[in-house]
C-alpha cells in the first residue's frame, strides 16, 4: 500500500462559476496543482528532474465524481494516492475534502501515461521511477 499526501489549496475568485461555486472544470486543474506539489515535497522529484530525465506525464483518462460544491472562501484538502502501475499507465486515486466540514466534495481517479518527451510516445514506467512513487 502507497502512502496517501496531502495538499492544502484555497478556492480563488476566478474558480467561481455564474451559479456561485467551483466550476467542474477547475477540480482537474487542483487535483495537477496537488499531484506538482507533492512530486517535490512528498516523492522528492519535481517535475523539472523528471524532465531533464526526459519524461512526462500526460493525462489519459479521469474519473470525477461530485458530490458536494466548494464555494468561495473554502479551503480544500487534496489527497492523492498512487494505486497501480500498468506498463506506461499510473492509477492515482484523488479525494477533495472541504476543509471547513471535513466532507468530501469530489473523488475519483486519474490515470496517467508516462511518455517520452523526444518522441511524444508513451514508455513502460521504469522501476526505479516506480520505485520513487511506491512509498
């Protein structure tokens, strides 16, 4: 089992949409913010290193499911847990907690592929890569 991180990200003026809560589209945008934040603090490999490596991570699928709005003012918790790895493709589970009430306002997964930035192609995960995200 992968440890399961944690960031804090508030919700900002221009997140709202006209029926006065989080757009749906901004939750894709908290959950990279979350995932850049943690691969420096909690992996210990921002993303610049694992470009000069020359990889990348592209989004190939998300699964979002909402369950109660953020409005202004509210904080948000982003958990994110690494789940599975499947040649090019990493699992990662997402949980969006309203800081206020401790309730989850959205879950779900993503699934990344990792890709070759020469060749724009995804690539087998290599262990020692898989090995940074197993703790």
């Amino acid at each position: 089992m992968t440890t399961r991180f944690t960031s804090e990200i508030p919700v900002r003026p221009d997140d709202i949409d006209m029926f006065q809560h989080v757009h749906n589209s901004r939750y894709l945008d908290y959950i990279q913010a979350a995932r850049y934040d943690q691969m420096i603090r909690c992996y210990k490999m921002s993303m610049e290193e694992f470009m000069i490596m020359g990889y990348g991570f592209v989004v190939k699928r998300t699964e979002l499911n909402f369950k109660r709005p953020l409005i202004m003012g509210d904080v948000m918790l982003i958990s994110t847990q690494v789940k599975e790895f499947s040649g090019s493709d990493v699992i990662v589970e997402f949980e969006i907690v309203n800081k206020k009430n401790e309730k989850i306002s959205c879950d779900g997964i993503m699934v990344y592929a990792m890709i070759n930035l020469k060749t724009g192609r995804s690539e087998k995960i290599p262990e020692e890569i898989q090995t940074k995200f197993l703790i």
